[in-house]
C-alpha cells in the first residue's frame, strides 16, 4: 500500500527548508524506490493567513491520513498581537495534542565535520551523542486553569498549572527506557523534585519503571543541574527523559553542544509509534526569505521519519550518509561556517544532498 506523507512547511524559514526536504523525499521516490504519495497541508500563520485559523480541521485530517507528518516550523513577529487561540504557536501544540503525539525524541549528535563549530572546546564534545525524550502533551504546556486574571486589588496576574498523572509520566517513562534499551542503557531522569510536587511523582514513576527495566541504569537529576552537566561534561548523558517545558529548554542547550541547532532533528511519536518530524529549531524569521537557513535539520528529520514511521532504515541510512557527505565535501550554510569551509545557501546545500543520494 502506498503511504502517504504530509509535508507541512508553515512560517518563515519553515517554508525554504521544507522545500529542500522535499527534494530529498522526491529523489528517493523517483530513483531509489521509495513508495510514498506527497500531500502538502496548512499549519501556523500560513494557515492563519489562508483559513483564518493555525489548525484548520482540513490540516487535521491529512495529518490523519497520513504515515508521517513533516513539519517545517511555525511563527513570526507578524502574528505576535494575535488573540492568543489564533497564534501560529497554538497551532503547533494543538496538532501535537490531537494527534497525541506524547513522545518527544531529541538526538543531539556532533558531527566529528563540526566539531570547530561548538561553542564548548572540541574533547569535551567529540563524540556527543545524547537522546533527550521530551514528554510532548502535558504538563505546563496544557495544564489547566491558565489564563491573565485580574485580582481584587487591580493588579493582573498570571497563572498556568503544572500537572501529570501517573499515567502520563509512566507513558513517557516507558519510551524512555524504551530508547536507552537501544543504546548505552542509561537514563538520567530530569526534574525539580526538591521543589515540585509534580516532579517528586515523576520521580517515584520512575524509579517504579525501572524494576521492568533491569537492564537499563537509572539515576535522576535536578534541572539546574542538569543544564549545567550538560554544558561541563555532555558526554556522561546517554538518554534523558524529562517533562515538557524541561525538555523544551534542555534541548535547545543541547543543540548548541552540537554547533548548530540548524544540525538537529526530532521526532513525535504517539502510541502506535505513527509521528511528526521536525527541526528542533524555530521558523527564525529574521533570516527568512534570504536563502541562509540550515535545511539539514529537516532532511535529518526526513531520515528519522523514514526510520520511525515508515519503516524504511535503509532510505534513512542512504539520506544520512547524504548528510555526510556535503558535510565532508565542506559545504557549509552560514550557522555552522568556519575558516576554511565553502559558504552555501540553503538551496545549494539541499542540492548537494540530493546529489549525494546518488554517491
Ligand atoms: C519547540 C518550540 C515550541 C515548544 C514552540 C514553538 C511552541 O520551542 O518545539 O521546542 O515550546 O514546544
Ligand atoms: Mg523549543
């Protein structure tokens, strides 16, 4: 049966990387055998601008139809004064929680090419390889009541909920130790359990897991610490489990460990392991439009998709080893560029892939 994939290219760079993406998943299609239909939807400030809403229904049911959803990314300083239902981030979260994809996995890996390109000093990260899994559907991010209420004195305040039920955490803790099974099976479970509530649960959850898992080493971590083990010694993590607005932070720390936020991918999946791929970075738009943003994110994501969702490792080996290989050529777009590297824009470097496909 043919599958069907549903690009979603939404705002700002969002639309110029997806387009790259898109030859990649064109090339395998037409020479190397991949057996996908392409259906392109509407999400964010584009689909405020088309439909008046960030998530038209009609978005919804492509997604539902689909094998795998890739997502370019969301937003702009243009819809920033939008009633807050409307805004294109409202959009992001809601196919994320319709479609109940709870299980956000972040790999932040440095590639041996970019080592010059990390903030931190070359031996401290040569090697990194870290899988953050981020829980995707609850938490602050959902938790209810939230809202600006005006209090009796005049004064407005702010307010959101930070909540998980057992189940919740146990869902997330199970992918989690899930993914350490296949890798060095550790697990460093991350929370605010001296201060949190919520997070001494989360930490009880796990630690409960753990006797399903005896294979897999658990140990737990505070955020502030961990935000600050991430940046002296990266390499002690192997796979990091963590609620939704710690994963939210977490992992952007950790993609700049890598050189680039513009090198990493991401995958959400839902209980059936059917998901939605994306850059972990944002629609950047004050580099919109000018032919300088990274597509490698999002063709990485391609291959996690590929791997993931549709069950085809070896189109994703084929796009990673793609990767490589313009990265070994030197080809570099400007946020990973170096000395003596070449200097592409965003459409060379998706070409340059492509054409590695057939290397
Ligand atoms: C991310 C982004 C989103 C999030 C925003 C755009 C809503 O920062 O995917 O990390 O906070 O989840
Ligand atoms: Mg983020």
């Amino acid at each position: 049966m043919t599958r069907q994939v549903l690009t979603l290219p939404g705002d700002g760079i969002g639309q110029e990387i997806v387009a790259e993406a898109t030859k990649v998943l064109d090339a395998l299609r037409a020479d190397f055998g991949l057996d996908i239909t392409l259906e392109q939807g509407l999400i964010g400030g584009a689909a405020y601008d088309a439909r008046g809403v960030p998530l038209p229904e009609e978005t919804l049911e492509q997604a539902r139809a689909s094998a795998g959803i890739l997502l370019g990314a969301v937003g702009g300083p243009q819809y920033d004064k939008l009633e807050r239902p409307l805004r294109p981030e409202r959009g992001l979260l809601a196919i994320r929680s319709e479609l109940g994809l709870f299980g956000n996995l972040r790999p932040a890996i440095l590639y041996p090419q970019l080592a010059e390109s990390s903030a931190l000093k070359p031996d401290v990260v040569a090697g990194l390889d870290i899988m953050i899994v981020r829980e995707l559907t609850g938490g602050i991010y959902f938790g209810e009541p939230r809202g600006i209420r005006t209090l009796e004195n005049g004064e407005r305040q702010g307010y959101n909920t930070l909540v998980y039920s057992e189940s919740e955490i146990e869902r997330i803790g199970r992918l989690a130790f899930e993914t350490a099974r296949k890798r060095d099976k550790r697990l460093c479970s991350v929370d605010k359990a001296n201060v949190l509530e919520v997070t001494e649960l989360w930490r009880e959850v796990m630690d409960r897991l753990s006797a399903d898992y005896p294979d897999v080493e658990l140990s737990h971590m505070y955020v502030d610490n961990a935000a600050m083990q991430l940046v002296r010694t990266p390499k002690q993590f192997d796979v990091i489990v963590t609620g939704n607005m710690f994963g939210d932070i977490l992992s952007d720390c950790a993609a700049m460990l890598t050189g680039s936020i513009g090198m990493l991918p991401s995958a959400s999946l839902d209980e059936e392991g059917r998901g939605m791929y994306e850059p972990v970075h944002g629609s950047a738009p004050d580099i919109a439009g000018q032919d300088l943003a990274n597509p490698l994110a999002t063709i990485l994501s391609v291959a996690m998709m590929l791997r993931y969702s549709l069950g085809e490792a070896a189109h994703a080996e084929r796009v990673q080893r793609a990767v490589g290989r313009v990265l070994d050529q030197g080809l570099r777009t400007p946020d990973i560029h170096t000395g003596d590297t070449r200097r592409v824009g965003t459409r060379e470097m998706g070409d340059a892939v492509v054409a590695a496909l057939y290397d």
